[in-house]
C-alpha cells in the first residue's frame, strides 16, 4: 500500500531548493523537479537496477530461470561467510558519480529518495524486515578526516524507509587503518582487510538476530566477509549483507 504523500513535503523541499541551490545529481537540473524527488525520476530510471533472477550472495543479476538459490561465477570461487546478500544496481557511470557523490562529498540528500530506490528493487524492501543493520565501520582516523560514515547514512536512510521492524546498530570498529580497497586486486584486498574488524564490547546484539551488514558497494566482498568473519566470531549466526552498488 502506497503512503498519501504529504501535501507540505514539496513546499519544504522547494524552500531547501532555493535557499541551497542543489540540482539533481545525475543531470544536475532542478532538484526536487516533481516536489517530492531529490533526483529527477526519469534520471533514476536509467540506473542498471538489479531485478528478477540474482546471485543469492552478492546480489548481481543472473540470467536463466529462478528456480532455486542461484551463486554466480564469482562467489562460487570465494570463500564467503555470510548468507545471502543482495544489490539495487550495477556500478555504472550514472550509479558511480551518485556513490562518489555520498562517499566523498557528503551528498546525503540523494539518499532521501531511497524510498524510490526500494521501489525499483523487488524483494529488497521484504529481504531487510525484521533485520538490524550494521554498517560497516570506518577507522576513527578516517572518520575524523571525512566527517561521516557513507554506509551509517545508508543504513539509517533504509531503517526510515522500511519502517519500526528494523534497526541501526553501529557495533563494529575498525582496528587497522587499512588503505582504501580501490586500487587493490582481489588477492590484495582479503590481506588488506583480514582482522580488521571487531564486535564492541558494549552492543545489544542477541544470538537470535538477523544481522544484515551494510555497505555502499560490493566488489569482490573481502571487506564484508571480514566483517561477516568478526561478527561469526562472536558467535553470531545469521549474517548477511545488502549494498547499495555492485561492481
């Protein structure tokens, strides 16, 4: 069922517009064009949205018929931790300049449309209910110098999006300042990431949760199955992992 959308929300976006001057971030006309979307939804619709048959543990889109779980090339030759995983779109040139935006520079209004996002992802609103979301940490050196945590807002903007049945817990540290993965191959990134993480000390996890781990993309997966690795570590069983990217 579709919320009636709120009369003043155009009004106050229209006012943010003005005062601000934003633009939509994929072809930076007018923010806000329809009142309600920060992006332009002609522009949203040009992203490589992930539907119908997908990997059951990265999310990628798979050809064939969806007859059971699916596990593409890829994470068949991965030592993978976690359970099930899932996507909303591939890494292209649109999709990527949206990431650069959020991750570097602080574009967090583009994640207020995420109830659209949703929207072109089938089952990826059903696949987060009843979870707590962990985003995956950055080290506090890091976070000092880039003042936020991409995958925090990216968590808190899917727990407003999907409602009181899921929760943010921000129960993961990283203890080594590792260099960013994005120049690494994949043999370099499992070394680079290997122990990073750990559980806090101090968490309201319980053994029963459904722990879903969030990330703004997904690449060969070596930062989150270290992640995955610290959290089965502690004795937690159910762990999977949701991104926004994947490429």
């Amino acid at each position: 069922m579709h919320k009636k959308k709120k009369w003043w929300i155009p009004v106050l976006n229209h006012l943010f517009d003005f005062f601000f001057s934003s633009s939509c971030p994929i072809c930076k006309g007018q923010a806000f064009k329809d009142g309600y979307s920060y992006s332009c939804n002609e522009c949203l619709a040009q992203l490589a949205w992930v539907k119908g048959t997908r990997c059951k543990l990265c999310g990628i889109s798979m050809s064939g018929i969806e007859f059971g779980p699916l596990t593409c090339s890829s994470c068949r030759e991965e030592n993978l931790l976690f359970d099930e995983g899932r996507c909303m779109f591939l890494m292209e040139e649109i999709s990527k300049n949206l990431i650069h935006d959020i991750k570097y520079h602080g574009a967090r209004m583009i994640l207020r449309d995420m109830p659209l996002w949703l929207g072109h992802c089938p089952g990826f609103h059903e696949f987060l209910q009843g979870a707590v979301l962990v985003p995956v940490p950055l080290h506090r050196r890091r976070l000092k110098k880039r003042g936020f945590n991409q995958s925090l807002w990216i968590a808190k903007a899917l727990r407003k999006s999907v409602g009181e049945s899921v929760s943010v817990q921000d129960v993961l540290v990283r203890n080594k300042n590792t260099p960013t993965q994005t120049e690494l191959d994949r043999k370099d990134r499992k070394r680079n990431v290997k122990n990073a993480f750990a559980l806090r000390s101090r968490n309201d996890l319980t053994d029963k949760d459904r722990i879903i781990l969030i990330d703004d993309v997904f690449t060969t997966g070596a930062t989150l199955n270290s992640c995955t690795q610290a959290l089965k570590d502690q004795g937690f069983k159910q762990v999977s992992i949701a991104t926004l990217g994947h490429g």
